[in-house]
C-alpha cells in the first residue's frame, strides 16, 4: 500500500482543494492530510479561519480521496509523521515548491500545480463585494 501525506488549512474548503486532495491520492491508496489546528493558524501561520478545526476535519473526512486528517500543530512535525505513518510520497501545492526538499530522504517529494483562479481569500473578497453591492 502507497500511502500519500499532505498538509494544509483547508478553509472554505473549494475545488482547488479538491483538484489538490483527488491528485495526491492518484499518486497512492491512502491519503493522510496534516490539517492545521486553530492555534497553529492563528500563531504560526498568521491565518484567520472561518471554520473551526473540528469543521474542517469534518468536511475534510466527507472527501472520498481522505482516508486520515491528524491535527498539524508545527511547521516541525512532518518527518516524524512521515515516519510515524509510514508514508511513501509527500504532496503540496506548486507553491509551495522546495520548500520541503529537505524530506527527499525519507520519501518521495512531489509539488503539484495549484488550480488558478481560485482561493480561501478571493472567495472571502468576492463574497465581501457582493454584500455591498
Ligand atoms: N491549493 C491548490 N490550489 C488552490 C488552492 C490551494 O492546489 N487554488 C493547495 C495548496 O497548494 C495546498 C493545499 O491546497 O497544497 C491546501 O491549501 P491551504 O489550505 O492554503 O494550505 P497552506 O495554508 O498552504 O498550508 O505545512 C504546510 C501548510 O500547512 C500548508
């Protein structure tokens, strides 16, 4: 069994999420997603979440392509989670790129595009405007 390990916020989740999540999991059979806990977004990431943890690791478990969320709480936490879940490849966004080739020794590192036009913060913005139209 090849087993896929990603990380991120995942707020409001949307399809870039998805298209994200559905790619990751092609690569294998088991998809783990590192999902950060509302103190490491408010403290370590500077990111303001509309769902809670326990939200998004909800919506998250709903998505056919996850088969485990555990609570991201440290940028620190990666190698031991590789190691702990016996992960096979490590999986994030393009833009995120080289940022975490320092993990090619435990597994496969791969980056993969980001879908355009959409994220957490434009559908905030888009949704601010149509209030106030
Ligand atoms: N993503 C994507 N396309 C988008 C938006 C996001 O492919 N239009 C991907 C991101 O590249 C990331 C994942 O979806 O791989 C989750 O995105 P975020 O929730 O924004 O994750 P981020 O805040 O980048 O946190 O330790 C790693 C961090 O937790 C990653």
């Amino acid at each position: 069994m090849k087993r896929v390990i990603t990380y991120g916020t995942f707020d409001l989740l949307h399809y870039g999420h998805i298209n994200l999540l559905k790619r990751a999991k092609e690569k294998g059979d088991y998809l783990i997603v590192g999902l950060s806990t509302d103190e490491f977004n408010t403290y370590n990431k500077g990111k303001k979440t509309y769902f809670s943890f326990n939200e998004r690791k909800k919506l998250l478990e709903a998505v056919r392509y996850v088969d485990l969320v555990i609570p991201e709480y440290s940028w620190n936490q990666k190698r031991d989670d590789i190691l702990k879940y016996h992960c096979d490849i490590f999986v994030m966004g393009d833009d995120w790129r080289g940022e975490f080739d320092f993990l090619f020794d435990i597994c496969e590192v791969e980056y993969l595009e980001r879908t355009p036009e959409i994220s957490t913060t434009k559908i905030k913005v888009d949704l601010g405007r149509i209030q106030n139209d």
